[in-house]
C-alpha cells in the first residue's frame, strides 16, 4: 500500500516528521526514498563535511544547507568541491566555509556557482583575507555581484585580517545584506589616528575601523536588520554613534561580552532605536537595573531578550518585564540577584503571556513559589531550563508536568531536592506550602529571617509531625502511592518532550525513573551523575524510549554492560553516548556499540578502568562512521 502512493503524497506526510524520523522513513522503500529527496524536505538539514572527507562530497541529495568545516587548498580538495558545487550550485542556499584555508582564487571559482546563496558564513577564514587581494579584480566583483545579490546574512566573525579595503569589497558583492556578524573582529574604535579630519574613509587597507563600519550601516540604510558587534572592545560613545545613524531601524543588536558597555550607552540606543525586537546583552558585566529599566519601558517591541551574567540586575528592573507584552524568548540565567516575588511581578503579571523560550537556570534564589505561579500564567512554554534552582522541590515538577501540555525541552540539572515523587505526581499540588513563606515588601525573601527579628517569638516555633523532615519513603510505599494514587500528573504527561536533562539530581531511584521517564519522541536524555540509576531503570528507559538519539549516563557508576546493550539494542538511532566513569563496564561494552550502533557518531569513555586502551583504539579504527571518541585515561582507577 505504501509503495503506490504518489511521490507528492509521500513527501508532504514526511514534512510533519522531524529529520531523524525522516530518515527513517526512507528505509521504508525506494519510493519513500525518493521522496525524501524533495528539496522541499532538506530546507532543515544541515550537511557537513570536513577536511578529513572531503573526497565524499558526491551525494544524489540536493543540499540546501552545507558546511565546509577547515577545507584544506589541495589540489584534490579543489577539484572535488568545484565539482560538487557544479552540481549543487542551484540548490544551495545556506553556505558556512567556517576555518577553511582557501585562496582568493579558490573562493571566486566556487561562490561564482552559487545563484541562490542567501546566508553565507566566512568565519575565521583568515587566509582568505590575509594577503589583502581578495576581489581586487574588477572581473572578480563583477561575477560575484551578480551570482552573491540575494545575500541576506553575511558572518565575518573571528576575521583576524580585515581591514576597511576587503570589508568594503566583500560587501560590495553582497549589495542587499540585511544581518551582518562581526563577532571576536578586529575592530579598531579610534578611527581618528587613522582617517585625520577631511581624508576619505575606506582607503585603509591595513586595519578595520569602526567609521568605516558606520558608514557602510548609513549607506546600507533600512535594509539592515541584524547587527552583531559580541565580544569587541565598542564602548557608549560607539554605541551612541551608531544609534544616530540616519535611515536605519536595527531589528536586532547582539553584544555579547562587549564590556565596555553600560547603561547610559544602552539606555541611549534604547531611546533611539525602539524598533529593536531582539536584544543580546549577555555578560555585559557593567549593566545594572538602570540599563534593563531602560530595555523594558523604551523596547515594547522586543520578541527576544537575552542578559545572561548580567549580575547585577535585581528585582526593580525585572518587574518591568510586563510592560514587554510581546517577549517570547529571555535568558536571565546567571542573575543571582532575582528573587520569586520580583519575578512573578515581571513574568507573571496576569496578562496572557507569549513566553515560549524561558532560561533561569543558576537563579539560585527562586523557589516553588514562582515556578507554580509561571505555569498557571504561562501555558505556552516549549523550552525552559530551571537547572541549579536548589530550592525548587517536587512541588514544581508536579505544576510543570500538569500545566506545561507544550513542553520541547525540560532541564532540571542539579535540583537537588527533587525526588521519585515529583516524578511521578504523588503529592497534590498544595498552594498553601509555599503561600505561607512569601511576604509583599520584602525582595521575596521568607518571613524566617534575622530581618525580622520584632517576630522573634514566631520564629522559632517547635515543627510539628515528622519533625520537620519528610519521611523516607520505600518502593513498597511509592508503588501503593501509584496504585491508589488516582489522576496522577507524572512527568510522562509531558507527552511531547524531546530532552529532559535531570543530571545529578541524586533522589532519585530506580521505580521513579523507569515510570515516569516514557516518550515517544524524546532525543536527548541526561541522567549523568543519578547515582540511584541501576540496570533496572536503564534498561527500562531504553525500552520505553525508543527515539533516543543522545543518551549521557556519565558517572552512573551502578550500570553495567547488561545496560549498554539494552540501551544500544532498543535505540538504533543512538548518534551521541556519554558513559565517562562507569567504572562498572568492561569490554563487552565496545562490543556492543560496535555491533548495534551504526549511526553512532560521539562517544565518551574517558575514565572507564574496566576499559583497555587498545579496545578503544581498536573500536575508534573500526567504526569508520564515528566522529570523535574521548578516552582520557582509559583503564585507569580514579584517585580522589
């Protein structure tokens, strides 16, 4: 029946199939095969190929998305990519050729092929600017002006050899650039020592300057979008000057680690360009609640905000977040300074909120208390990392897992106090537990502190029932709790979940793991450092997950062989396996993955003292499709 369908058919089913079900799917027959090949369905895929085999460039796929990792100049190397791209040229869209070492000549032959490129990306091709002749020939601008003119996206990061001279001339060729990345350039920000009052700007051709680079943003005008300065030395004054810029309205600034910056610089380009809809200000370790203040009441607009390592934001900026009605994607991790009440304030203000993409992860100072209320006033959640909230407990897993229907992507790394029954929804969800330790006024900090000493005679009050410590409960008891449990909310609601990351969470055990942990979909699952896991669960996990792509059961030091060839037999798509420091596995191990793990391309046994290192060896010669093996100390016994 499959193989009488129409090819058309076949191919659009396969477009509500994610890449590795696709793959799949064309193993079905010749026809699905074929189907597969519609360009349509390559638009997602990224193909990549290094200098190490480069001669296997030949493929029947028309590749939309490429990239040419480290490409050496050889002859060989030449001839085989002039070829593929002879081939490919009409198809090709997307294009990275990210640390190759090729010449100018090289570069014209091949980019003169490609009609229909839009993104290109030339980072840390430094040999390709070295000599400071690329495009120096008229003939050579003119080919690649016509064949680069729908260039949108254009990465010359980590460029050491770019000076005002090539920077002109590449973008000459990419005349309609809307997103330009100069992340970790060289940039020079005195650009008076080298263009004196009066001399023209662009003749340099020894260093990049920063007027040189403002003059292109005035004559690019409204057609750049995306502007990415990460990890350069620009300070307010450029920062300013490229605010009053005539005819530009940036959609998104990206200023990753730029130091230098702070918030009279920010609040002034906030004020200037309130068109902005994505921000990065990561690790701009000078930003205070001034500067964020400044982003949530100039930039309404914004759809995406990242200020990781901001660290000295606290709760009176955040709490202005609601005036961002539109955000759907902010990384606040690393801000210790925010606190559960502040927050609730700024992301949970009761209007219905677009978040899809949260990141709190390393905001020790939250609790339950926000992380129930995010999930009553965000629903639409897809991706949120709460790793390292040491105070969140299984109240919280118990509200993710009954509210967050539209969970992708969970990680609850290094929540210490989670345990079998958060996993598996024993407890209901109790409001008054946390209500009752949350105090207006007072940054969100409990009641129970030396702040407030007047109530004294409240604070120390004798705990009642078990003596203020929950009781240690036996399988015996979880498996009564689940059999009479009733309408239970374990994290296997989550029915959509592709990675869950519970690494070293240590309360949890075998019966936990192995109930609760069951999705169809789930990718990647990481578990390292659960010293509770044995066979048991492992093996379960294997069986009730059968899409796992990327499994890291790193210092599991329970689990033996008997695991590894469930988990290699029962997960054929197995591409990434981490079992560093199982010291409980032997050789039997290798030979397990080298007979069940063909797509296997990343393996870790670094620290496995049941390993030998000529086994390793002999399975890394062996396994052609493997990419990387880390075998640091290999049969040796780890010393504390």
């Amino acid at each position: 029946m499959a193989s009488k369908l129409p090819t058309e058919v076949i191919s659009h089913l396969m477009s509500f199939l994610s890449v590795s079900d696709r793959k799949e799917a064309a193993l079905v027959n010749t026809s699905w095969y074929e189907a597969s090949m519609d360009p349509a369905l390559q638009r997602d895929m990224v193909v990549n190929f290094s200098d190490t085999n480069v001669t296997n460039l030949r493929t029947r796929r028309k590749l939309t998305h490429l990239v040419l990792n480290h490409i050496d100049n050889s002859t060989s190397s030449v001839t085989e990519m002039v070829k593929f791209f002879e081939y490919m040229s009409e198809s090709l869209t997307n294009l990275s050729l990210k640390g190759s070492n090729i010449t100018e000549g090289t570069f014209v032959k091949l980019l003169s092929q490609c009609k229909n490129l839009t993104v290109l990306d030339l980072t840390s091709c430094n040999s390709l600017f070295m000599s400071g002749n690329l495009l120096d020939r008229k003939l050579d601008v003119q080919t690649l002006k016509e064949s680069l003119q729908h260039v949108k996206k254009l990465t010359l990061a980590s460029v050491r050899f770019l000076s005002d001279v090539s920077f002109n001339r590449i973008l000459s060729v990419c005349p309609n650039v809307e997103e330009l990345s100069l992340a970790h350039a060289q940039i020079t920000f005195n650009s008076a020592t080298y263009y004196p009052q009066g001399s023209k700007v662009g003749t340099n051709s020894a260093v990049l300057t920063f007027h040189n680079i403002l003059d292109f943003v005035d004559r690019q005008g409204p057609k750049l979008k995306s502007l990415n300065l990460s990890r350069t030395t620009i300070a307010n004054c450029h920062l300013s000057e490229l605010a009053r810029c005539q005819n530009i309205a940036l959609e998104e600034l990206i200023l990753v680690g730029c130091r230098e910056i702070t918030d009279s610089g920010l609040g002034q380009f906030c004020r200037q360009q309130k068109s902005l809809q994505k921000l990065d200000i990561s690790s701009c370790t000078d930003i205070t609640d001034s500067g964020i203040a400044a982003v949530a009441t100039n930039l309404t607009q914004l759809r995406s905000f990242k200020a990781n390592k901001c660290r000295q934001m606290t709760d009176n900026s955040v709490k202005l977040f609601k005036y961002m009605s539109l955000l759907e994607s902010l990384d606040l991790s690393e801000c210790y300074e925010l606190f559960s009440q502040g927050t609730i304030q700024g992301l949970c203000s009761g209007i219905q909120s677009k978040l899809t993409h949260l990141n709190l992860s390393c905001c020790t100072a939250l609790t339950d208390y926000f992380v129930v209320e995010l999930t009553k006033t965000v629903p639409s959640l897809v991706h949120l990392d709460l790793g390292s909230l040491f105070n969140i407990t299984d109240i919280s897993v118990h509200a993710i897992s009954k509210r967050l229907k539209h969970l992708r992507y969970l990680r609850l790394a290094w929540c210490k106090e989670l345990s079998d029954k958060g996993l598996l929804g024993l407890e209901e969800l109790d409001d008054s537990r946390y209500e009752t330790h949350v105090l207006d006024g007072h940054n969100g900090q409990c009641r129970c502190t030396r702040r407030h000493s007047e109530q004294g005679s409240n604070i120390f009050k004798k705990p009642s029932g078990s003596g203020g410590k929950d009781k240690k409960m036996s399988i015996g008891d979880l498996e009564a709790m689940v059999k009479n449990g009733g309408e239970l909310y374990s994290l296997s609601n989550l029915s959509g979940l592709r990675t869950l990351d519970l690494t070293s969470c240590s309360k949890f055990t075998d019966f936990g793991l192995k109930e609760a942990i069951k999705f169809k979909e789930l990718k990647s699952l990481s578990l390292g450092m659960v010293h509770g896991m044995t066979n048991e669960s492992l093996v379960a996990i294997a069986r009730n997950n059968p899409s796992l792509e990327d499994v890291r059961v790193n210092q599991c030091i329970k689990i033996t062989d008997a695991a590894v060839e469930a988990l290699t037999s029962k997960c054929p798509r197995l591409s990434h396996l981490d079992v560093s420091s199982c010291d409980r596995l032997t050789n039997h191990t290798l030979y397990y993955v080298q007979t069940n793990c063909q797509r296997l391309r990343h393996l870790d046994v670094s620290f496995c003292s049941g390993l030998t290192p000529e086994a390793v060896d002999k399975l890394e010669g062996t396994m052609k499709g493997l990419h990387t093996v880390h075998k640091r100390l290999v049969g040796t016994t780890a010393t504390h």
